[in-house]
C-alpha cells in the first residue's frame, strides 16, 4: 500500500510541477535566470518533469520514471545549494524522500 500511494503522489506531484514549470510564471522565470540558466530552460524542466509523471505511472517504465525524478531532483537540490537559495529545499527534500520510499517499496 504505501507503494502505491508513494508512486502516485510522485505521479502528481511531477506532473503539477511539470505543468508548473513549463508555464513559466514570472517567478519560476525569475528563479530560472537568478540560477544562471537560459531563458527556455523552465520548459526543459518542465517538459522532463511531465515525462517522469508518465513514466512513473506506468508500471512497466516505473524504474527508469524514479531514476529520471531523482536526477531531476538531485539537481535541483545542486542548484539551490550553490546559489544558497534554501527555501527551495523544503519540496526538494520531500520529492527526494518520497522518491525512496517508492524506489525501496517496490
């Protein structure tokens, strides 16, 4: 069971991120450019964010779904810490956290 919900709370939560990011509010815009990154990058982000959430909903990608998320957030968390932006890690951290749990209760 709580693999189940790990997998679908990464599903969503990678999806709505994606969809997020890929809008590109004027804040993700501004944090993408602080960061150093060009200015189409957000949807780059977003773009992979959105596949990992198919691929994780579908049982036969799931494994390489959770390697893709937790390089994608692995690499957030590189990026926050470089720039010593930390109030992004809360959500990093949680995505990190939840990635385990599926990756380790499957």
């Amino acid at each position: 069971m709580v693999h189940i919900i790990s997998v679908w709370l990464l599903a969503a939560g990678f999806l709505g991120a994606g969809i997020f990011n890929a809008i590109g509010t004027t804040g993700t815009k501004t944090d993408f450019a602080r960061w150093g990154y060009p200015g189409w990058w957000h949807v780059l982000t977003g773009a992979l964010e959105v596949l990992t959430a198919l691929l994780i909903a579908l049982p036969a990608s799931r494994i390489p779904g959770l390697a893709l998320g937790a390089i994608i957030i692995l690499a957030g968390i590189a990026t926050v810490l470089r720039h010593r932006d930390f109030s992004h890690l809360p959500p990093l951290a949680l995505f990190a956290a939840v990635i385990a749990v599926a990756a380790l209760s499957s």
